[in-house]
C-alpha cells in the first residue's frame, strides 16, 4: 500500500547516501508515512509487541550461548553457573526463559487478532503463510531451546518428540537417528540442537522481514475488513499516530513481561526441569512448555488405529495437521467478507474455536486418564487367592466392608485392593475438543461462507470512524475483500 516517496534529504550526507543506497528513505516510508488505515485498535499492536519480543531472545540468547556448555556432563552445571556465578546471569536466564512464554502468548493473540479479522483473505494470503513460517520456526525453535537445559522434562521431552518422528514411515527412523546424531540422545543430540536453537532465532528474523515486506505491499487489514478505498480520508501515516500506540502497548507489554521476570520466574515451567536428566527414572506425567500443549493434547487424543495406519502415527498425522491446516486457511474460509464483526455465526464458531484451544491446553497438560469429574461413587475391587489357590476377585460399596472382609482371609492368601472410579476422562476432553478444532477449519468455515447472511457493514474505513450509516451488505459486497490501494495514492477502483 506504499505510494509516492515523500522523503526529501536536507544535509548533503543523506542526498550522498539517498543515492547510493537509499536506506533512510526505506524507513521513512516504512515507518513513518506510511498509509495505516484509521480505526486500528489495540488487536494490532501485537506485531510490534512481536518485533521487541524476537529482539529480547536474540540479545539474550547470544549472552546464554557464551556461557552454555553442550554436552550431557556439563549443560545442566553450566546452566547452574549462569544462575549463580554470571553476574546477572539469573536475570537474562528467566528473561530468555520467560520471554518465550511472551513470545507465544503475544503471537497467540497476533494469530487470533487475524483470525477473527480475516487477515488472512486475498489479497494477503502470502502474508498470512509468512506469518505461519514465523510460527512453525519458533514451535521448532522453542522445542530444542527446551531440551538445552538437560533437565528431567528436557531429556524425555526430547525422547518422546524424536521417538514419535521414527513412527512416520519410510523416513521417519532416519530423521529420528540425524536429529539425535546416532541410536540415542547424547552429546551429539545436545550440539544439534544447540545449533539450530542459535541459528534459527536469525532465520525467523529474516522472514519477519518478508513478512513486513508483503505487508507493506498489501496494507494494513482492518476491523471492518473494508478495503481503503481514499488514502486521504481512510488512513493516518504510521507516525507518530501508530508508532504512539505501538509504544504504549509495548510499555503494558513489558510491564507484565517485568511481573513474571521478578515475582513468578518459573510459574510458567515444570519443576523438575530443575533435577538433572536421568535416562534410567521417568517422570510420572512428561509434558511440553504449556504453548505447545494444545498439539500435544491433539496427539495424545489418538488412540485407535484405522486400518493399517497405527495410533502412534495417527496421532504424529494429527499433531502436524493441526499446524499445517493453518497454511491452508485462506482458501479454506469461503466467506467473501473478510471480518467476523460482521459474522454473527461466525463469531459463535470463532469463541468455539478459541475455547477448544485453551480446553486443550488444559488436557495436554492432564493424565489422559485422570478424570475431569466423578459419576457416582469409588468401586472397589479385591484380587486374592480363594480357598483352592485360584485367583478371585470380589467387589465392594465401602472400605469398611473390604476391610472386613480381608481380616477374614488367612495369611496365605494375598489380598490386593484397588480403588476405581468412573466419570469423564481428559482423553476424552481432548478428543472432542480436537475434533472441533479440525471442524472448525474443514467444515464449519467452508459452510459458514455458504449460508451465512452478514450484517451491514460501513461504505469506507472513513465513514467506519466517524460513525455515518452503515450501507447494507450487498452494496459493498463488490469492494470487500478486493485489492487494497497499491502503489499510489489515488482511489482503489
């Protein structure tokens, strides 16, 4: 949506450099006059609030990386001495460590924020592709990131991810066995992933720049999802009107950034991240950093098999498709409105969508077996030896009645009580959940598109702002969602 350059150099060091490498006039007309549609809200602050983010875990994680040693005998003791012995190594350690947890909770809402405004429609659908590669990187990023530290969650964490990726057949061993470095986890796993956590952060930087890039070719969506359609009475240039607002989300942002730096630095991890990895004791319950629960929950939620095709892999298919569904998304959404403020059963299916994501996070991070709730009371099942030396089994209603019922038996016969209840598992939570999830996408947003009548919606962002009457559905209906005003400042046709 850039037009006309406006930048003019006033010194003879910048017409000299204008005309050999016009480097500030990129920025001036980046970030400062560029065209940004009037009635942005605080949804759209999140791309700067990313921005700042991806800085805070480079700069930190070049500092960690200096002290960091990778190798099964020392990384978890290097970790301890950057906690204890670096000065200030116990801060730049949690703000790295919780500054990933901000990263995801600000690209959450970023991905929401999109969703919900339908970012993703022509003509940016290379826009929102970018976005999911900036995604997809930092899910991979986060995951060996997680594994450096060579705790107890890092090493089966690690252990079940990789032995997961030698169910896909055919490539799946070999990609386990070059992503471990050999039959098992050891130092080359820790060098690899060492590496990759480094170098990946400098990839993710590159393709933001795309992803700016394809932005600044496009412009801005906005709340309506109405095409700009006069630069003069639809748009504001970016500063200092945008850059004002950035600013003071960034500062909230950074504030709340600030509390669980200080006052709750671990609140967000797993406690026995913090007792060295041990290949011979399991945890009880493994589970991720809690942004990636949600998949985690997807792939646990498969339990049976289809035809040849096992649960294991089944379950890796939907883990993976519950990302890659994402790519598809803008041609997926068969609406030919772009935001659900106008979508009233969309926005139902939408605040669906929303509470199936945050209901799997909270089944992932569960025993598939624990139970959500109870239906009706324990039951209570005795194995012994009967009379003749057979095994038996005998129920009861009370532990009293069990109790009495084994001061009976004689010494040679073994009595072993277990203690069942029946209610609503969070296996199943998660399949339903799950199974929403998928609907949403491949049949609820197909359908929608179809029968869905929308609500009015404004002529202009102008008349969006100011308040003026509001044309009815169809009379707009050729101008939303066309091509957004490029490459000049004169009215979209």
């Amino acid at each position: 949506m850039s037009g006309q350059s406006t930048y003019e150099p006033k010194t003879g060091f910048t017409k000299w450099l204008d005309a050999r490498m016009p480097i500030v006039r990129l920025a001036h007309d980046s970030f400062v006059d560029f065209p940004t549609p009037k009635n942005l809200n605080y949804w759209y602050t999140f791309g700067g609030i990313l921005a700042v983010c991806l800085v805070i875990q480079i700069v930190t994680g070049v500092v960690l990386a200096m002290h960091y040693v990778a190798s099964t005998d020392a990384a978890f003791a290097s970790v301890e001495r950057i906690m204890r012995d670096v000065e200030y190594g116990w801060l730049i350690r949690y703000i790295h460590s919780n500054g990933a947890s901000m990263f995801f909770l600000a690209v959450y809402l970023h991905m929401f924020r999109g969703l919900y405004y339908g970012s993703y429609k022509e003509p940016r659908e290379l826009l929102w592709i970018l976005g999911m590669v900036i995604y997809f990187l930092m899910m991979a990023t986060a995951f060996m990131g997680y594994v450096l530290p060579w705790g107890q969650m890092s090493y089966h964490g690690a252990s079940v991810i990789t032995n997961l990726l030698g169910a896909i057949p055919l490539v799946g061993e070999g990609i386990k066995t070059y992503l471990q470095g050999g039959p098992a986890i050891g130092d080359a796993t820790l060098n690899r992933f060492f590496s990759l956590h480094y170098l990946l952060p400098f990839v993710i930087a590159g393709v933001v720049i795309l992803h700016i890039w394809a932005l600044h070719v496009t412009g801005n969506n906005n709340p309506t999802g109405v095409s700009v359609k006069n630069v003069k009475a639809d748009t504001v240039p970016f500063t200092p009107y945008y850059t004002v607002k950035d600013g003071f989300a960034i500062i909230l942002f950074l504030i709340m950034f600030a509390v669980f730096v200080f006052y709750f630095p671990n609140v967000l991890g797993h406690a026995d991240n913090y007792i060295e990895a041990n290949p011979l004791q399991t945890p009880t319950h493994i589970v991720p950093e809690w942004y990636l629960l949600p998949f985690y929950a997807i792939l646990r939620a498969v339990t049976f098999d289809i035809g040849p095709i096992e649960a294991k892999l089944l379950g890796v298919i939907a883990m993976f498709g519950s990302i890659l569904v994402l790519f598809a998304l803008p041609w997926l959404d068969t609406s030919k409105v772009r935001s659900m403020r106008y979508r009233p059963l969309a926005q139902q299916c939408f605040l669906g969508f929303v509470i199936a994501c945050v209901v799997l996070g909270f089944a992932g991070a569960n025993n598939p077996d624990d139970l959500v709730f109870k239906f009706g009371a324990d039951k209570l099942a005795m194995s012994y030896t009967d009379a003749n030396g057979g095994a038996a089994v005998r129920t009861f209603t009370e532990f009293a009645e069990a109790n009495s019922f084994l001061a009976t038996l004689p010494s040679s016969a073994a009595g072993a009580l277990e203690v069942s209840a029946s209610g609503f598992k969070w296996l199943w939570v998660a399949q339903i959940a799950g199974a929403y999830y998928f609907a949403f996408f491949f049949i609820l947003l197909p359908l929608l598109g179809v029968i869905e009548k929308p609500k009015a919606r404004p002529a202009s962002i102008a008349d969006s702002v100011h308040g003026k009457k509001k044309t009815t559905a169809a009379a707009v209906a050729a101008t939303s969602p066309g091509p957004q005003t490029t490459g000049s400042l004169k009215p979209a046709e």
